[in-house]
C-alpha cells in the first residue's frame, strides 16, 4: 500500500525523467520488502517460541492424566491416597428371588 502511495507522489510531482520514476519506484519496493522481512521474521520467531511451548504443554498434560489415572488397584499407591474417587464395593451376595420391601400389614 505505502510503495502505491509512492507512485501517485512521483507521478503528481510534475515531469520527471523515467530513470528518476524508476529509481523512486525501486527504494520505495526495496523499502516496503525490508519491512515486510523484518515482520515475517518477527513471526517466524514467534512461532517457533509457540511451537517450543506447545511440545512443553503437551508433554505436561500427558503426565498429568497419566497421574490422574492411578489408582491404588493399578499402582503402588496406598488406598488411602484414592481420595472421594474409590470405586463403589461390589456384594458377592447373590440376588434373592422375593421383591425387596418390607412387610406387607393387613
């Protein structure tokens, strides 16, 4: 946008020699690809940064859920250290074959 800004200064400028339009054209395209490297380079920097942190992050939450999937039946951990999360008992009582409730009054 700046080098078109450029070309309609030259041109309003009144008569100026080809080479002279060519030269003012050349350093304003010369100057806007400087700062156009300069930024891509600041982004290529900043994705590498992000990547970098996004191995980080993910490796942390691996390790993460690997702990949160421990428990004391599928590691050495203590009972005791299973907290609110302990799975219910199961009875090995058989089901009887009465209805449950309690006694029926007449």
């Amino acid at each position: 946008m700046e080098s078109s800004i450029v070309c309609a200064d030259i041109f309003i400028k009144g008569k100026m020699e080809k080479r002279e339009i060519r030269e003012e054209i050349a350093k304003a395209i010369e100057k806007a690809t400087r700062s156009l490297k300069s930024e891509l380079s600041k982004k290529n920097e900043e994705l590498r940064s992000m990547s970098q942190e996004l191995v980080v992050l993910k490796t942390q939450i691996k390790e993460l859920r690997a702990q949160l999937s421990k428990n004391s039946s599928n590691s050495s951990k203590p009972p005791s250290s299973d907290g609110l999360r302990k799975p219910n008992p199961k009875s090995l009582r058989k089901r009887g074959e009465r209805k449950t409730g309690g006694q029926v009054v007449i």
